[in-house]
C-alpha cells in the first residue's frame, strides 16, 4: 500500500483498494474439489484487478531505488538502461561479468526488501555479442561464475521470455526458435498453423 501511494494513488481509490484486501478468505481447488475457506488476513489476491497493477507497481519502485545510483548499468547514446520489468519477469542487460554480478546483488537487495524468493530454476543468464566477445565472456565465468543467492546462476543458450524465445545466436535464430517452439506446439495439440498464430 505504500508503494501505491508513493505513486499517488490516494484517498477514495487508496482506501478502497485497502478495504478489500483487508481480511482476505481464499478456498483453493484441489484434484477432490474445493477446499474449506480460511482467513488469510491483509494480502492481494492473485489474479484480481488491482493484484496485478500493485504488483508490478511494487517491484518497479523497489528496482528503481535499489539501481538509481549504480554504475554498472548499459548505456545506451547516455540513456542508462535499467533492468526491464514486466510484471514479476526482470531482464537486465550488463557488458561484462562484473557488472552482471552487481546486478545480481542489488536484485538480491530488492528481493530480501520486499520478502521475495527468487525462482533460481527460471533465473538464468544468457551472452550476447561476437564469437571473440562471447568467449573472452565464457572464460571470465569459469574464473568468477554468476552467483544469485549464494547459488550458480544457469548459463542458458535459449530460454523463453514474455512468450517468446530469446537465442544467443542472436536475432535471426531468436525468431526461428520461437517459430519452431509454436509450430511444435500446435502439432502436439493438433491446432492448425494459422489458428495457432503463425
């Protein structure tokens, strides 16, 4: 609530939003029906209108707090590139393995601030740039490998992310993964192509 206020949600709205995340009863759907409803007390619903907003809201200010000041940011023309959100996904960009490592700590910071975990399976790093760039970049991660919460970080060549795949082959394989995975998945599901979005 405090982050939506920071953001000037107030008066009626504000207390509106407090009102009905005040004493929160959940019943949860089990493979053998509806379980009994429990008091949960203060907390957003997952999947409501203003769970989602709150949220994103939530994170975004945490991360800008915690990166307004650092200086191993991307540039880009002088605009410095902060981490990307979407929600709860975050992507960040960093030019070597240093500054990748910071990145990690200050997200570590965000994340014991506002009593997040990080899904360490789903948190991975990908390497981008030239053969020669991306092997000066290997070699320096075998010296010092990425760490997030005390653990290696995942090296991933392809991973999805916001629905579509990222290659670190760069733009070209990107979209001929990403076409591939929907193609795949429509003939699992026996989908047509053109109903499937391709």
């Amino acid at each position: 609530m405090n982050e939506l206020f920071k953001n000037e949600i107030c008066g009626k709205l504000y207390r509106l939003i407090y009102m009905m995340n005040k004493n929160t009863r959940i019943r949860v759907q089990t493979p053998v029906g509806l379980s009994e409803a429990r008091n949960t007390g203060e907390g957003l619903g997952q999947g409501t209108v203003e769970g989602a907003i709150a949220s994103a809201v939530n994170l975004d200010n945490s991360v800008r707090d915690f990166f307004e000041n650092s200086y191993s940011e991307v540039q880009y023309h002088g605009v410095k590139l902060g981490p990307l959100l979407f929600q709860d996904d975050v992507t960040r960009l960093a030019l070597d393995v240093e500054s990748a490592q910071a990145g990690n700590d200050r997200m570590q910071n965000v994340a014991e601030s506002k009593l997040l975990n990080f899904n360490l399976n789903k948190s991975c790093f990908m390497v981008f740039g030239s053969r020669r760039r991306k092997l000066d970049i290997l070699h320096d991660l075998e010296l010092k490998p990425l760490q997030l919460n005390g653990q290696p970080m995942m090296h991933e060549s392809v991973t999805k992310y916001l629905g579509d795949y990222l290659s670190d082959k760069g733009l070209s394989d990107s979209v001929d993964v990403t076409v591939d995975k929907k193609i795949r998945h429509c003939q699992k599901n026996n989908v047509r192509y053109q109903e499937c979005g391709r």
